[in-house]
C-alpha cells in the first residue's frame, strides 16, 4: 500500500511537470483580448484525477502551479487563480468519474467540470484577478475593458466583461481540455497505472 502510493505521488509529481511544460505553450485566440491566453496544462490534472484519484489531481495541480511560481510575473496571484480554477474542473470530473470508470461517466464528469471552471474563473477574475491587477499593478479595470471592447463592441462593464470575455473563454477552454483528455486518457492510462 506504502508502496502504491509513493508511486502514484511520483506520477502525480511528473504529470505535474509535465503539466507546467504545456503552460508554457500557451496561445492567445483572436476572439479575445490578448492578455487571454489558452494552454492546454489542464490535461494532466484530468488524467492524474481519472488515473490516480482526485487528490493526486490536487498535487499535480499544486505542482504545474508551483513550478509557475518560477517564472510569473504576478507575484504568484496568476498561478493561484489557476489552481482555483483547474481544481474546479479537475476534482468535479475525477469524482464522477470515480464513481463509475465508464466513457459515460468520464464525459459527464468533463461537463460538470468545465461548468465549475467557468462559474470558478468568473468569480476568481471577480475577487482575485481584476481586483490584485487595478490594486496591486496598478492596471486599471477600464483599460482591461477597453482591450475586450476593442475586440467585442458589447462589453462596456464590468458584468459585460465577465458574461462575454470570461464565461466563453472557459467554456471553450473547458471543451477544448474535455476532447483532448478523452482522445489520449485510454492510451496513457495504461502507464500510469503500471
């Protein structure tokens, strides 16, 4: 049993590595403000939570963002942010799907996760990000909503912000991280079960 687990936290622990890796290759969409960026690092607190269990979703969450750590530029409030809202999505979807390791069960824990990480990211924008980026850097909100409206002419508050920048922004990132961990989940889950 010591054993098991000792392995399975030096999976989590690499995954978490590898984790931090992808986001580094993160990449801005054209329908959102620059600052925006979509990295795909999610996908290995996914398969860590349906391969090892939820809570080594958790360290390999802690992991990615600890490493982030090394190379932020918001004083470790971006890397937080992200493991509010990665957990939100990865503890949700590796409990269902824990409870019955079916394809079935994997892709409704996958919509109630990505549900959570949009509900997580517009409240960690609402009382984390926007508030440390106008208070702590000095970046005024009006010119964060400035960037968005430049982009969609709708978004002239901050509701607008959160309702049509924040809210489709992690549902298509939530989506995009679902359809990845579905198509690599059955061949990795071998190995990390070995």
């Amino acid at each position: 049993m010591r054993k098991t687990k000792l392995n399975f936290m030096l999976k989590a622990t690499l995954m978490g590595v590898i984790g931090f890796i992808l986001s580094l290759l993160e990449t801005p969409l054209f329908i959102f403000p620059s600052f925006m960026k979509l990295d795909i690092s999610e996908v290995t607190t996914l398969v860590s939570g349906f391969a090892l269990g939820p809570w080594y979703a958790v360290l390999t969450s802690l992991i990615k963002n600890g490493l982030g750590l090394f190379q932020s530029s918001t004083g470790g409030v971006g890397q937080l942010a992200n493991l509010i809202i990665g957990l939100a999505f990865a503890l949700p979807a590796s409990l269902l799907y824990r409870r019955e390791k079916t394809k079935q069960h994997a892709l409704q824990g996958l919509v109630v996760g990505t549900l959570c990480m949009t509900i997580a990211g517009v409240l960690t924008n609402y009382f984390i990000l926007l508030p440390f980026y106008a208070n702590v850097m000095k970046f005024p909100i009006e010119a964060i909503l400035g960037m968005a409206n430049a982009i969609n002419p709708r978004i002239n508050s901050l509701m607008d912000y959160l309702l049509w920048v924040v809210t489709p922004f992690n549902l298509i990132k939530g989506t995009i991280i679902s359809v990845i961990t579905l198509l690599i989940y059955k061949k990795l889950s071998p190995l990390l079960h070995n």
